[in-house]
C-alpha cells in the first residue's frame, strides 16, 4: 500500500457517507431558506393583502418544510455516525499494528495513537464536521441577498470576508499555543501512565509526594499552555460573535434606510439579516470549535507519520512450520537515539532440538539479545534466520504460533486464564490443557475459583508471581511451538515450580523443539545442550555445555586450591 495515501484511501473508502450526508446538507441549507422566505411574503403579501388564507398556506408550508429539514438533520448525524463505525472497522486495527511495529523499533508511542485516531474519528463523525458541510453554502444565501438588494448583497459579502479573516487570524494564533499544549498533554499523560505500571515501587519507596510534585510541574505547564491557547481561542470566538451580532444589526439598519429610501421591503430587510446570519455561522462555529478542529488536525498529522514510518507489510509467501534450526549472523543492536551497541557482532547457530543456555553478568545484553531471536527487535546490523529466513521480516501472524517467549517481566492480560494461555486465539481446549500440563500448572489452575475460565484481572493482578510465571510458560509452550525463548523463567519459582520447570524444558527437547534458556541458576543448565557467555554484549564463549563450564569454572577452583 502507498503509505502516502493511505489515510486518504480509507476516507475515499468512507466516500459514500461524506457525499450522502453533503447531499443532506444541500437539501437542508435550501430548506434553511423557507424562515426567511416565510417572513418576506408575512411582510410584504399577508399584511398588505390581509389574506388569512394565504396566511395559515404559508405557516402550513413553513412548518413542513422546518419538520423537514429536523428529520434530514438527524438522518445527516445518524449518516456521519455509521462513518465512524466504517472508519474504525477499516484504521483501527492498521493504527493499533502501526504502535506494535514502532515498538519493535524502540518508539514507545504508547496509547497516544489511539487517542489521535479517536479524535480525527469523533471529528469526522461528531456535530464538528456539520460546520465545514454548511461553510460552501454560505455564497448561496449571499447570493439571495443580492438578488433582494445589491447593496444588501454587497455588504452581507464584506461582513462574511471580514469575519472569515478574522476567524483565519485567530486560529493563527492559537495554533502554536495548542501544538505546545498537545505535547506537554500527551508527555504528562505518559509519565502517568510510567507511575501507574511501578505502583508498587512508588507504594513501597514512599515515592508518591516526589512523583506528584513532578506531574504537578508537568501537569502547570500543559494547564498554563492551554489556558494561553483558551484565552486566544475566547478572545477570537468573542470578537467573532461580537462582528456577528454587530453585521446583523447593521443589516437591519442599512435594510431600514433602503425601506426608507424606498428601495427595498419591509419584508426583504428582515430576510436579508436572517440570511447574513445563516451565513455567518458556519464561520462562528468553526471560531468556536477551533480547539476540536486543530487536535482533530494534529491527530492527523500525528498518524499520517505514525503510518509512513511503519507501513502495512505486503503479504509474502506463507512459509512452512519451521524445524527449528537457528542462526544468529554478525547481529548487533543499539537503541534509537544511542551510538553505543548494546549487542555487537553476536553470532552462533543452534540445530533443530537444541537447548542453549544464555548466561552472563547483568547489563550483559541477555535479555535484548532474547528479543532479537524471537523478532521483538530488529538488529541494527546482521541478522536472525529460523530455518534460513529472516526472521524480523517473517510476517508475525505466521511465525508468531511457532514462536514461544517468556520474558523476563511476565504481562498478562485482563481476560480469563484460558485466553491468555491461547494467545486469544481460542476454539482448541485441548491444546490449552496440554500446554499448562507441559507447564505443571494444570493442577494448579483447577484450584482456581472458575478454573480455566477464572478472570485474572489486568495483569494478572489475582494471581501470585510464581502463578504467573507459570502461565507465561503455558502460553510459550502452546500449540507445540518450533523455537521457545525463556529469560529468566525460575525468577518468581518455588522448588516444585523449577521442578515442573526442568520437566516442561525436558519435554520440549523431547518433541524437538529448540529452547533459548536465559538463566542466572545453574540448576536451569542441567538439561541444555550447548552455553553461550555473554559480556558486554559480545560472545565470551559458546559451545558444549561442559566445554563451557569448565572453562569458567576453572580458574575459580584453580584459586580456591591456590588458596588453601
């Protein structure tokens, strides 16, 4: 897909819903016409002629045409609705793929893009959008006015270009007030978002009165520039209103001297400031609402990068299960914005059925490099094959079931204990029964108030760590996965959960499957095959186990001996 285009692509997909409703908004703003129509012919034919009949024709008429255009306004909101509804089925997924695909690549954007596509959503589909519908109709009820009075025509049109230059310049001078207040918002929001996710290091470190004291300052400086921002936009909506009414009045009063002068009617000056005022408000609303249209504006902006800088992947040729041999080739990794590799030149090759323990001090690079084999990150330089393809381009909804990852913060989610272990995917209970079997927490799981259906609350907040862990293993383990990677599954585990620990990575090896161990417990290295020493985000050392261990043990009980 051409990223350009692409927000233009799925508005010209919702094309039929903006076209029909600007069709409604053709009949209403010509149905707008009957008010004054209705009062020129009360002024000039009813009272002149003093004809009821005509009289009672025309309210008649007026009342319908009123009744009218009320229903064509609720079918234009209810048209505008069902465009919401058709721009969430096809950008809401895409945008929420897009914040995934910039987290691999570093760019934690957080919730920010969703509440950018609600707001360009609830923009396009609200009460904001009538305002640009009803603006190109507003040279129409200048032009009525011309044809009741040039001079009326000729001064409503000053009146709609003043007050349009007016409104332009005051949303000129809100625009960097709000830009600034966006950024600060959306920074403020994040950091809260941060203390909420470390509540219980903010709980137990009596961090609170210093964390609030920092989203205070935040949170003045974000108030303090939408207050600046507010006090333009009211400046600029009170002028507007104040040209508005003033015009109005001024309408009367020039429409009054023509009656005088004989030029025009009665009834054509009272059409004429009803016109000029139909005319004008499109321009008001919008004065008013520039706050809605300029973070509708923003939000735009923001996804239309959001989406350029991560594109739709082209669909590729699904691949077969991989066996699961593995190649890490001169892979090197450093986070946007740093110069300084966190991983560099790392390469080893596992066989399918492998186990491999990854060790090293901490800071060592074990748990990015475990993000690189899985295809969480994408390497600055080199590259990771599962069975020779590349796995960072594997598109993830067919490589992701023969992938299992456990990483070393477990994050489960607001459903039942069934639906995370199935990755949501669902539909096969007896493959989610196996995996937590694999995982030793079947039993466990039964114990629980509804059992597999039990809702774990967000993250898991019913259960305990080690209970966690656990079910994090399941769901690596699940659907019989070709390459699992585990770093630091033991963490939060009591003896019988490293013994169902060892026997799931004993199973695992059994059905061939090639497991990455990221382990500080050497108990962990009883069952692997081959060790890889990480420090300094370079390999140390790789080969047998034995091979490995000796050598680092050596030396160790060469000064023990030494020493004694």
């Amino acid at each position: 897909m051409n990223t350009a285009d692409e927000l233009q692509r799925v508005l010209r997909a919702c094309g039929s819903y903006f076209t029909t409703a600007g069709l409604f908004s053709l009949a209403i703003n010509l149905l707008y016409l009957a008010s004054p129509l209705y009062m020129l012919q009360v002024y000039d034919r009813v009272i002149s002629s003093a004809s009821i009949s005509t009289l009672v024709m025309l309210t008649i008429a007026l009342l319908a045409a009123l009744l009218a255009l009320a229903g064509l306004d609720v079918v234009r909101a209810r048209i505008l609705a069902r465009a919401g509804i058709r721009l969430e089925k096809l950008l809401a997924e895409r945008v929420m793929g897009a914040i995934f695909a910039a987290a691999g690549r570093g760019e934690n954007t957080g919730a920010q893009p969703l509440r950018d596509f609600d707001n360009v959503r609830l923009f396009l589909s609200g009460p904001g959008i009538n305002a640009l519908f009803d603006l190109p109709w507003a040279p129409v009820y200048i032009a009525v006015i011309f044809l009741l009075h040039p001079w009326l025509g000729a001064f409503a049109l000053g009146c709609a270009l003043l007050l349009m230059l007016t409104a332009i310049a005051g949303e000129q001078l809100a625009r960097k007030p709000l830009a600034e207040a966006g950024t600060a918002s959306n920074a403020t929001y994040r950091f809260a978002e941060s203390s909420l996710r470390n509540w219980e290091a903010v709980q137990a470190m009596g961090m609170l009165p210093g964390l609030l004291a920092r989203w205070g300052r935040d949170r003045g400086r974000m108030v303090g520039l939408h207050g600046r921002a507010a006090d333009r936009i009211g400046a600029s909506a009170g002028l507007t209103r104040f040209l508005r009414l003033a015009m109005q009045s001024l309408m009367l009063g020039l429409g009054a001297y023509l009656v005088i002068e004989r030029q025009t009617t009665v009834g054509a000056m009272f059409a004429a400031s009803i016109l000029l005022a139909r005319a004008l408000q499109p321009v008001e609303l919008l004065t008013g609402a520039w706050r809605s249209v300029a973070a509708a504006r923003t939000a735009w902006q923001r996804l239309r990068a959001l989406l350029r800088a991560n594109p739709e992947p082209a669909e590729r040729l699904a691949l077969p299960r991989p066996a699961g041999r593995l190649d890490v080739e001169g892979v090197s990794y450093a986070p946007r914005g740093t110069q300084k590799p966190i991983i560099a030149r790392v390469g080893f090759s596992l066989e399918a059925g492998q186990a491999l323990g990854m060790v090293g001090p901490s800071g060592a690079g074990k748990s990015t490099l475990a993000r690189l084999l899985v295809g969480v990150l994408q390497p600055a330089a080199g590259v990771v094959r599962l069975d020779g393809a590349d796995i960072a381009k594997w598109p993830r909804d067919t490589i992701g079931p023969w992938i299992g990852y456990l990483p070393q913060d477990v994050e489960l989610f607001a459903d039942t204990v069934a639906s995370n272990i199935s990755r949501f995917r669902g539909g096969d209970d007896a493959a989610v029964i196996a995996a937590a079997k694999a995982a030793g927490v079947h039993d466990a799981i039964l114990a629980l108030s509804e059992g597999y259906d039990t809702q774990i609350g967000e993250g898991g907040a019913v259960l305990s760590g080690g209970m966690r862990q656990r079910i994090g293993l399941a769901r690596a383990v699940y659907g019989m996965p070709s390459l699992v990677v585990l770093d630091e599954p033991n963490s939060s585990l009591d003896f019988e959960g490293e013994a169902a620990l060892t026997a799931c990575l004993r199973q695992l090896k059994a059905r061939g499957t090639t497991v990455v161990i990221v382990s500080h417990r050497p108990s962990t290295l009883g069952i692997v095959d081959r060790v890889l020493v990480l420090k300094g985000g370079t390999v140390a050392a790789f080969g047998p186990r034995e091979e490995v261990l000796r050598q680092f043990t050596r030396p160790a009980r060469v000064a023990t001996a030494e020493a004694s």
